[in-house]
C-alpha cells in the first residue's frame, strides 16, 4: 500500500497529509513529520523519504524519543 500511495502521489504531483501511528511508515515515507499532542504541535523534524535504511532508524528513533519522553505533570 505505501509503494502505491508513494506512486500516485509522485505520478499525480499531489500534496498529501498522510496520519499513521506507525513512525517507521512515517519516517519512510515522509517529507516532513509532525508529532501532535493535545492538539499541539511538539516536535517537527524532515522525514527520511528516499533516504536508506539507517536515515529512516535515525528518524523513526528521534521521533520515538519525543513519543515516549514523559510529560511534565
């Protein structure tokens, strides 16, 4: 489904919003990633599109580390 959603969009020159709760789909696939929480954006960061395998860990452990980071109380 990723390869498809990545052909349609390079063919059709489109813009696209993807939300995932996968961050390894994220990292792979995208431009730009956006962590929300509570309606916040609290971390952006460029994704690993196109990148190999080793951008797209870096990435999707960067992103984990704000992900699980515990908030102040």
């Amino acid at each position: 489904m990723q390869e498809l959603i990545a052909y349609i969009c390079q063919r059709q020159r489109l813009t696209t919003l993807l939300i995932t709760h996968d961050v390894e789909e994220a990292a792979r696939m995208a431009d730009r990633i956006i962590v929300i929480s509570n309606g916040q954006n609290v971390y952006e960061t460029p994704g690993a599109k196109n990148g190999d395998p080793s951008d797209v860990t870096e990435v999707s452990e960067r992103v984990l580390n704000v992900i699980l980071k515990p908030s102040p109380d």
